[in-house]
C-alpha cells in the first residue's frame, strides 16, 4: 500500500464507547498517518483492543480501511462527512463485545494498492560511489548519515495504472509518501518523485517509484 500526502479534509469521528465519549479530529495529511493516530488515540482513550488493516478495493485499485475493536464495551464509531468521503468509512457503525470490523465501502483518498504488494528494498543508509564516494577509502560523509535511495518496484494492472495517475494528480509538494515494506513490517516515510511504468506480461503493468531519503 502507498500512502500520499493530499490536501484532503480528513475530517473528525465521535466515539461512543460506554462510559467514555470523545471525539478525534484528524491531523494528519495522509490516509496512513490519519488511521494509525486515531488507532493510537482509541488504546489510549477507551477500553477493549483497537487496530486497523487494509485490503485491495478491486474496484479502483485503491486501498479500503477497517477499523477493529474487540473486548471492553460496546463501541460506536460516526465519522463525519469529510471523514467517510477521505477515508471510505460508512457513516455509522454500532460494535459490540465480540469484535467486529468497522470496513471501509471506497478506498480512502490517496492510496494506492497495486494487484501485487508493492516492493520496497534497499532502504538503507548508503553514500554514493566516485572519488570521495562509499566505494573508495577516501569520503566526505558519515555512513550513519548517509542518504537513502530505496528501490521500489510494484506489479499491476490497467487499472493500477489509472489509479497511480489519479493519486499522483491529488499529491501536494513536495510529494511525500509512506508505503508498507513487507518483509519488515514497518512503514517508510520517503520523499516521492518520477513514476514510471512498462509493459509486462500477461497485460501486466511493471511499475518504478524514484525516491529518496527521509520525508521531512
């Protein structure tokens, strides 16, 4: 999954979850950054367990999000209207003790989730090659604070291709993305430029994301 930065209104959410009643105001500028902080926010506001997953919406290429809460109390989640618009919530849910999902109905804004899950390696500090570069005894730099120059590599098709143009369009700048590395688990904020896209095989689609270094 990639996660761009737009200029969306993210919105707001009440919580009802018993004897504790609240409401969280996004801040973040990203659909990821949004559900991980509200998820933080509702283990530390209310009772029981919360997370958050993400599935292929196969309709758009995008990703759908869902809310889950189990144990403690019945919950009851209302997203307001900018929050079901960017990130796809419905516009109630009513929970109660034995767990259920609160699922997303249309990708959230600015998320991209390609038929295959999209590669992300070589996300280490690493300084550049030449005269006073990492491949010669001699360098200016200190490998602790080299820059980074991930390789990320995604499958997919037609409509993962349409989707990427459309999410490309929404991004503010400088583009600024998070995306799931899957054999670590862990989320890279990175700074996002040129995408590219080739033929593959079997009406597939080989896509290459340049970028760079830490997203300040």
């Amino acid at each position: 999954m990639l996660s761009l930065e737009t200029a969306t209104d993210y919105g707001s959410i009440y919580v009802d979850c018993g004897a504790t009643v609240d409401t969280y105001t996004f801040t973040g500028t990203d659909a990821y950054s949004c559900i991980r902080d509200f998820v933080a926010w509702c283990n530390d506001t209310f009772t029981g367990s919360w997370s958050w997953t993400w599935s292929r919406d196969t309709l758009t290429g995008g990703a759908l999000l869902a809310l889950h809460h189990s144990g403690g109390s019945t919950a009851e989640v209302t997203p307001d209207a900018a929050a079901q618009a960017a990130l796809g919530f419905p516009d109630f849910w009513d929970e109660f003790n034995d767990g259920h999902d609160f699922a997303g109905v249309s990708a959230a804004v600015g998320t991209w989730c390609p038929t295959a899950r999209i590669a992300v390696s070589k996300h280490a500090r690493l300084l550049g090659s030449g005269d006073a570069g990492g491949s010669r005894s001699v360098r200016p730099g200190v490998p602790g604070i080299a820059g980074q120059n991930p390789t990320i590599d995604a499958i997919g098709t037609a409509l993962d291709a349409a989707r990427l143009t459309a999410v490309l369009a929404l991004a503010t700048t400088p583009r600024r993305c998070f995306l799931y590395q899957t054999h670590t688990g862990l989320w890279r904020g990175l700074a996002l430029g040129a995408a590219s896209r080739s033929a593959g095989d079997d009406l597939l689609y080989r896509f290459s994301l340049e970028t760079a270094g830490e997203a300040i």
